[in-house]
C-alpha cells in the first residue's frame, strides 16, 4: 500500500492532483479514515495508461 505522498513522489504529481485523480476515479484508491491509500500495481497502471498517450 502506498499513500497519497508516496504516489506524488513516485508519479512525479502533485499531491492535490493525486487526490483529484483519486476522486475522479482515474486513479484507483480507497480511504482509511481520512487517509488515502493505493495498490502499487494500480499506479504502474497509471503510469501504462500515460505512456501510451
């Protein structure tokens, strides 16, 4: 599992746009209490789907 922070690093993203992808459904993720969590196979996804762009 990968927080929101760690997807911005990784992603090379802000962590206002991890969020917006998030709850836009973009980038699969689900909440623990207020925190954001992600599979780390979800972001290589994200990061499939750009590549092809």
């Amino acid at each position: 599992m990968l927080t929101a922070r760690e997807v911005a690093a990784y992603l090379r993203l802000t962590i206002t746009t991890v969020y917006n992808l998030a709850a836009s459904g973009e980038l699969r993720g689900f909440k623990i209490g207020k925190s954001w969590r992600f599979e780390r196979s979800e972001v290589l996804k994200r990061i499939a789907v750009a590549s092809r762009r």
